[in-house]
C-alpha cells in the first residue's frame, strides 16, 4: 500500500509542477512578448531602419505600426469585455425595475384573457344551457380541479353559430334572465329555447343565406331560367350519315363561307364516334377553331369557345371554385356551357382553343379520368360537397353531370409557345391534322341540319352494323401490329382497337373507305410514338416498315402512314 501511495504522490507532484509551469512559461512568454520585447523589437528596427531608403523606410514602419496594432486591439477587447461583465453586475436595480414592468404585463393579459373567457360564457349560456352554468375564467390558471366541457356546458351539445347569431341569441337572453353573482347567468327553459331558435336562424343565414338571397350559382340559375319555357325544335332525325356529313359541306360554304374537304369532315364526323375528345393540330390559319364553330352552328346549336390560358394547372380553371367569404361559386364559361348541355338534346360543343398553352394533363385530368368510365351514369364532377336550398335544379347534392350530348374539341398549335400532347391524352383522344386550306366552291343554299345526339348515335351504330371491318383488314391490322411489336416494342392497344372498331365504320358510312381509316388511325395514334424513340437507332428499320406495309396492303395504300415516316425518317 505505502509503494501505491508514494506512486500516487509522485504522479501528481508532476503533473501539478507541469501545470505550473506551463502556466509560469505561458505568463512569462506573454510578458516577454508583449511588455518586455519592445525593448528588442525597438533595437532591431533602429538597426536595419538607418540604411534603409525612403520607400523600404515606408514599408518598414507599416510594419511596425501593425505589430503595434495586435497587441493594442487584443487588450482593448480583453478590458471591454471585462467592463460589460461589471456592468451588468452593476445593473440589478435595472433588471429589477424589467422584471417587474414584464409582470405587470403579464397581468394585464391573464386580465384581458379573463374578460374573453366571461363574454365566451355568456355566449355557452345563450346556447341553450338549463339552470347555473359556471364560469371559468383566470380561475383555470390557479384551481388545481380542470373543467371538463360537461361541468362548463352542462350534459347537452352546444349548438354553433355565428358572431352575429350569438349577439342576438344573448341580446335575448338577457331580457329573459339575470346574471347572479360569480359570473354565473339564470335562465329559463323557455329564454333557453329563444336562444336556441335564435341560433339556428342566424347559422341558417350565414350559411345560406336568406331566403330571398340569390342562387350561389348565378350563371347556372339563369340557363334555368332560360330554359322555363324552351320548346325544342323539329328535328330532322330521317336524315343518313352520308347526307349529314356532305349537307354540313355545303352548309359551311353557303352560309358561312368556310371550306372543308370531304375527307376532313369523314375524320371530324368519325372521331365524334370514337371519342368525346377530339384535337385539332396544324399551323395557324387552316380553320381549326372553325370547324367545331360552323359544325354546331349546322346543328343549331352554338359551341362555347373557352381560351386557355398558360397560366392553367387544374380543374377549377374549367369549372370554378367556392368562394368561402362570398358564399358564391365563381362560375366559368365552361362550367355554363356544360350545365347548360344537359338541356338540350342536339349534340353540344365546348372547344378549348389553343389547349396546349398549358399542360393538358393537368388542368383536364379529372375530365378525362370521368370520360373513362364505362357507364354514363358515372361521368359526374363535384362541384361542392353539399346541396343548398336554391341550387340550380340539374345539380345533384352538389355534382354535375357530364351529358352524354357533349364533345370537347381541342385547338393545338406545335410551335415553341406550346406544350407536347403527351401520349395520355393523345390515347384518349382523336387528333385530326388540318395543315392545308380547301379550294372554294360554289353550292346552292343548304339549311341547318338538327339532329338529336341520340339520332346521331344511332347512326353511328347502324353504320357499325352496315360496315363492319372486314377480315382482310383486320388480318393486315394484326401483321402491322405484330411487325411493329417485334421491331420497335409498339402495340395497338386495347383502348385504339376500340377506337378502330368506332372509327372505320363510320368513316366507311361517310364515304371512305376501310383502308383510309385504318391508314389515319395508324398515323395518328399509333406511328405517332415514333416522337418519343430515338429515331436515329431506327432510322433503317423506318425503312423496313415502310417496304412492310407495300407488302401487306399495297404500294398504293396507307398514304398518310408512309408519309408521317418519311417526314419522321428526313428530320433525322
């Protein structure tokens, strides 16, 4: 044990005689360097300071005076910091005087939170409390009990309401009653039950509005009230598709002086059959916001042109939003035009010009997801999640539904200014290329043809059963689809043999041929994701697919095909 002590000792002797001298080297340095070296310093610089010439003479005291300057500034922040240090110590009559002017504040909101809580019980009271109900005020803070709501509203729910429904309510209440002491309110059942009343009222108006208020659907009540009276007008539901399409050929040169060629109205016509979204592309000037104007105006029946603006991101751009301080819906253009379709049994129109200003997925993806529903039953949008008295009468607990009478017609320009149609919405879709203005003509007179859109449908269906694709089509179809599998990965899809099936048929019926729209269909939906592959790899299977579609259908067929890969084929 003695040997352990006296290890102990001399480990400790050392290592306090290191700690020393540290300390007295550490002291000693900062004497020699900072009080006592000056002497050297000074010597130093006087030596070499008198055969130095005026520029090295400059130089050296710069120096000097920043040798000086360390030393200097190091003892000035060391002694200011040791004033604040005092100075603070000093100052406790001062920190005194700030504590307590922040416990006079303190008071001063416990007594304006005190104030709050007796005015929120008096509002509880006018609620239709029974009997003595308590208050809780700055009480809380210091009671060791804490109030549940049960002892605070006693047993039964308080009803909610407005500011001005409570003033009210306990403007009645306090005529009825008196206040006793502690904060505390008598009250009748019968005043209770005013209150209530009272209450009730005033939520209805805020909510709702009086009963004289105008519709929160401004727009929507006046297509109501447009259609009070509304006869509907003869229709002429005789007439065959063939007719119909070349009737509005010759409409649109007599009374409108616009000029479409045979095969433009087939295409428009048979993507009506196909889809409820059909897409105009070419350049500027071809008659793209035109043709769906003129179209409805043939059926007596004036599309809705909504412009869309780049700044569009989602659906209440289209249909609007509830205003929660108005207690008003802002109704948009295209929000009437659809409300509006549901009275009317002629085919309606809404076209969206210039849709690709902005990202179509977006601000159209709740339209094209309900679009998808197999069942009309289905296409239905909410609009607010509840109804109110004086709502339009064709809105359902707040939704809307999408008639099966309606079509959404699309302008898009392919410049810089725009966004691509991506392959979501081109699958949904019918695109029809206008890129090419028809030759006038002359024509005799031709009337408006008004049809119902269940007459139009029926033709759709009658030339589905009159014209059914052949079996030599369909055989070309599958080779196309198999070479295009194995060479490039594309497919056909479910969704565009669907629209094969809808498309050629009619296009048959007005006046094309089985072929001719198989060969749009393949252009337009499915070569079209030949944008999106790297056509470089694939320049010389371009090639191979075109020799492929000589073979199967012939050097003269599938025009439009051929020539969307050769343009694909030269811009690389």
């Amino acid at each position: 044990m003695s040997e352990f002590l006296k290890l102990a000792w001399e480990l400790i002797s050392k290592f306090i005689y290191n700690i020393a001298e540290w300390v007295y080297n550490f002291v000693r340095g900062f004497i020699q360097v900072f009080i006592t070296g000056w002497v050297d310093y000074f010597v130093i610089f006087r030596t070499y300071f008198v055969g130095f010439s005026w520029p090295v003479r400059i130089l050296s005291i710069l120096l000097a005076l920043i040798l000086i300057a360390i030393p200097v500034l190091v003892i000035v922040l060391v002694v200011r910091k040791v004033i604040l240090h005092f100075q603070l110590k000093a100052d406790k009559g001062d920190n005194t005087v700030l504590y307590k002017e922040i416990g006079r504040l303190n008071r001063q909101v416990l007594n304006l939170m005190d104030e709050k809580n007796k005015i929120l019980a008096l509002k509880v009271n006018s609620m239709g409390g029974v009997g003595r109900i308590p208050y809780v005020g700055a009480s809380a803070l210091t009671d060791d009990t804490i109030p549940t709501v049960e002892n605070v509203v006693g047993t039964g729910a308080p009803a909610e309401g407005t500011a001005g429904g409570a003033a009210a309510a306990a403007g009645t209440v306090a005529s009825a009653g008196t206040v006793a002491a502690g904060g505390t309110l008598e009250i009748s059942e019968k005043s209770a039950a005013a209150a209530a009343t009272a209450m009730v009222k005033a939520k209805q108006e805020a909510e709702h509005g009086p009963l004289d208020q105008t519709s929160r659907f401004p727009k929507l009540a006046l297509v109501d009230q447009k259609y009070v009276d509304y006869v509907p007008p003869q229709f002429d539901n005789e007439i065959t598709l063939e007719e119909f399409t070349e009737n509005f050929r010759l409409f649109a040169c007599s009374r409108m002086h616009l000029y479409y060629t045979p095969e433009i109205i087939r295409r428009f016509v048979a993507g009506m059959a196909s889809s409820r979204l059909l897409i105009l592309e070419g350049i500027s000037g071809t008659g793209k916001t035109s043709l769906p104007y003129s179209f409805s105006r043939y059926l007596n029946n004036p599309s809705t042109i909504v412009s869309v603006q780049p700044s569009y991101r989602d659906r209440t751009e289209l249909l609007g939003y509830f205003n929660e301080f108005s207690k008003r819906f802002n109704e948009t253009e295209f929000l009437r035009a659809l409300y509006e379709a549901n009275y009317r049994q002629e085919p309606s129109f809404i076209v969206l010009d210039e849709m690709n200003l902005a990202r179509i997925e977006y601000y159209f993806a709740e339209m094209l997801s309900v679009l998808e529903m197999p069942s009309h039953d289905e296409w239905v949008l909410d609009l607010v999640p509840t109804a109110w008295p004086g709502d339009p009468k064709l809105l359902n607990d707040g939704k809307i539904h999408v008639p099966d009478t309606l079509w959404f017609v699309g302008t898009a320009n392919n410049d810089d200014s725009t966004f691509t149609i991506t392959d979501k919405v081109y699958d949904r879709a019918i695109p029809i290329e206008l890129n090419e203005r028809a030759d006038a003509f002359e024509c005799a007179d031709t009337p408006p043809s008004i049809v119902t859109a269940a007459h139009l449908e029926q033709m759709f269906q009658q030339a589905k059963q009159q014209h059914p694709i052949s079996q030599a089509t369909l055989d070309k179809m599958n080779k196309l689809n198999e070479y295009l599998m194995t060479r490039f990965k594309l497919t056909f899809g479910n969704r565009i043999i669907k629209q094969m099936h809808d498309f050629i048929p009619v296009y048959v019926a007005c006046g094309g041929t089985e072929l001719g729209g198989l060969d749009y269909i393949i252009a337009r939906k499915v070569l079209k994701k030949f944008e999106s592959l790297n056509v470089v790899f694939v320049r010389d299977e371009i090639k191979g697919l075109i020799a492929y579609m000589d073979k199967v259908c012939g050097r003269t067929a599938m025009p439009d095909s051929k020539a969307y890969l050769t343009r694909i084929q030269n811009l690389y």
